[in-house]
C-alpha cells in the first residue's frame, strides 16, 4: 500500500508539474481566481480554461467521486495526496461550484442511477452552475415551515413561492429547491426535493445588496413555474425530501466552515509584513503579536480538525452534529482573522474606493464576514444542534 501510494505521489508530482499553467499558481484570491464554470461563465483566460479542463479530463475536480460520474475515483488516502501535491506548487482550484460542495454529494446518496448519469458528469466538467433554494421570507432557521408549493399537474409541477438569501440566483443555471408537495401532516413531511432550470418562464431573481457594496444574494420569484415530470426532477422520495435536505446540510456546513483554513499568509506574516520586525525579526507590539500567534494556532488547529473531517467525508462517512461544530468555529475565527486584518491596516482600511486599497478589498470582505454567522444556520441554531447532540444537555 505505502509503495503504491508512493509511485501515485510521484505519477501525480510529475502530472502537475507538466499540466498547471503558470498563471494558475500562487495565491489564491477568491474574488478574482473561483471559477464557477456554467453556461453564462467567462474565464478570465485561457489559462483559467484549460487548468478546468485538463483537470476535469482527469476526473481531478471531483476526485473521490465514482469515474463513471465524471470522477477521479480515488481513494480518501489518494485525495489527500493530490491535494497536498496541489498545495505544495500552490495550484489554484480549477472548480467552485455548490454542485460539487453540496448537491453532488447528495445525488451520490439519495439519487437514481439515472439522476447521477445526466447531472454529475457536467458538475464535475464545469458545465453547470447551481443555486440553493431552502431559505424563504418566513422559513429561515425554521426552514421546515417553508410555503413555496408545487401542485401536482399530472405531467409536470406547477410552483409558486418565494425563496430568499439564494446565493448567486442572478448568475445560475439550475437550482436544488426545496418545494411543499404535501400539506396534510406535520411540517417536516411533505417537503420534497427538486431541481429545475433557472431559465424556466416564471422564474425571476432580484440581487440584495449587502453592508459590504457587493450582492452574492438573491431574492427568487415561482410564478406559476412549471417543472415537466420527467423522473429527473425529484430527488429521494417524494414528501422525503427533508431527508434529502438534512444531508445537504452537512456539507454546506462543512464547505461554509472551511472560510475559517488559511490562505497562503498566516495573520503573523501578514502583520510582519505590513507593519514590518524589530532587529530580532519579532512585531513590535506585544500584544498585536500575541493576538496573531493565538489566531494562527487556532486556525492551524482548525485546518487540522478539518482535514480529519473531510478525509471521513470522502469515505463515506456522516458528519451529523460535527458539521454544525465546524461552521460554528469556523466562521468564527473567520470574523476574528478579518477583524485583525483591519486591525493591521489601521485607519487605511477604511477606505472605501481607492486604487490603495484595491476598492476597500479588506474592508467589505470584513463586512462580508457579519453574514458568515447568519448562512447555513445561525450560530444560536448551531449551539442548539451542538448542545442537544452531541453534549447530550436536556432542552431548555
């Protein structure tokens, strides 16, 4: 096994050496180098659209993923091969997308071999690009008391309501929704599953504009959407679909927690190299100094809790309650992190439109960063889930 492993480390070394362009290296900054891929995307360079599609062809966007869905097949023990082979060229992601993070893993488990055939391999190749429609204008936290209906036409659905909060809606191609099939029992059930086309008549969005200037979010309008039954669009059973949904949870947690792992700088050399080192290389302030080595620990120790998580992930394995623990924490130290970001540019950082500072870059993903407590749960409903299943403590 060690021998194997070896000669996939040095075929992989060697494979990344001679197929990563040069301008997919360095460090990562998500606004300017995700690519989302989908029909409406443009990649800023050539380079951008062959990293993704040499990557693709390799099954590598989606490693652990089965080959006959576009994957790379590999083990949990390969994965973390590539991924540390990536990291040490500093190799750029060649995919971002919430088909990969979120309904990807949710096909794998709740959808039918036809499902998998028709919507994993253009996840994995970067064709399609997918929104969530769970949160509505009454139905956040709450989400099992969600009104958007979808009454049954015989050959195909017929949906009305209001989604809200659906991240990149304006710029998607298709979204997973979640739709109310039955009313007749208690709120959990009833709900099911369903994906369908952005471009659908009857489906509009509306950007919602954010504290930071930027608009990730959308409101969705259903006015009288008809989805065609062609056994591609329900996900699980139908009325289950809360179980399907659950499950998605997970990973959207997971995903949304790994805004608490490092870039390539620690806040430490961030700060060293902004406000520069006394002659014994150490930051001047002592207490700066201290706050920055408590945030690297704490991120070092995060990014090494989630290593082990996902490692589980790709085996197969339930996250369950831990998901909640992860977003909780890692959003968290991403607010820190950023909060000493700011900290270290001082009153520069405060400006809003300059070439400086690069349109206030620093200051409206610090602002962005208000809404990490808020996506994929609130911090309190995660304390709730944490407290109850995995302390065990008694409800209140």
């Amino acid at each position: 096994m060690a021998d194997a492993l070896a000669e996939f480390r040095t075929a992989t070394r060697d494979w990344l050496e001679a197929n990563t362009p040069k301008e997919m290296r360095g460090e990562f900054d998500p606004e300017k180098d995700a690519c989302w891929g989908g029909r409406k995307w443009q990649f800023t360079s050539e380079a951008q659209k062959d990293w993704l599609e040499r990557m693709a062809a390799e099954g590598w966007t989606v490693p652990t993923w089965p080959k006959e869905y576009g994957g790379g097949g590999l083990s949990k023990e390969e994965a973390k091969v590539l991924r540390e082979e990536m990291e040490r060229i500093q190799a750029k992601p060649p995919h971002t997308n919430f088909g990969i993070s979120m309904l990807g893993p949710a096909l794998l488990k709740f959808g039918t071999e036809e499902q998998k055939k028709h919507y994993l391999p253009p996840i994995a190749r970067g064709e399609l690009r997918w929104c969530q429609g769970y949160s509505e204008p009454g139905a956040g936290s709450d989400l099992a008391s969600l009104k958007t209906k979808a009454e049954d036409k015989g050959d195909h659905w017929l949906l009305n309501g209001q989604k809200v909060w659906t991240s990149y809606a304006d710029e998607a191609d298709m979204i997973f929704c979640l739709v109310r099939t039955d009313n007749s029992g208690p709120k959990h059930h009833g709900i099911s599953f369903m994906l369908f086309d952005m471009e659908t008549p009857g489906v509009s969005t509306k950007p919602i504009k954010l504290i930071s200037g930027r608009s990730p979010f959308c409101e969705t309008f259903l006015d009288d959407v008809k989805v065609p039954k062609t056994g591609l669009e329900i996900v699980g059973e139908l009325n289950k679909g809360w179980d399907v949904a659950k499950y998605l949870l997970t990973h959207e947690r997971e995903m949304i927690s790994g805004m608490g792992m490092f870039g390539t700088r620690t806040i430490g050399q961030l700060a060293a190299q902004e406000l520069g080192t006394d002659d014994a290389g150490h930051i001047e302030d002592a207490m700066l100094r201290a706050r920055a080595a408590q945030t690297d620990l704490d991120g070092w120790a995060f990014m090494t809790l989630m290593r082990s998580v996902s490692d589980r992930a790709k085996a197969g394995q339930s996250l369950g309650a831990a998901s909640s623990m992860l977003k909780y924490y890692g959003t968290e130290l991403n607010k820190r992190r950023l909060e000493m970001m700011m900290d270290i540019g001082g009153s520069d950082e405060l400006e809003w439109e300059t070439e400086r500072t690069d349109d206030g870059k620093r200051a409206r993903g610090w602002l962005r960063t208000k809404a990490n407590s808020i996506e994929g749960g609130t911090s309190e409903v995660q304390l709730n889930i944490i407290a109850k299943h995995m302390l065990g403590l008694p409800n209140a």
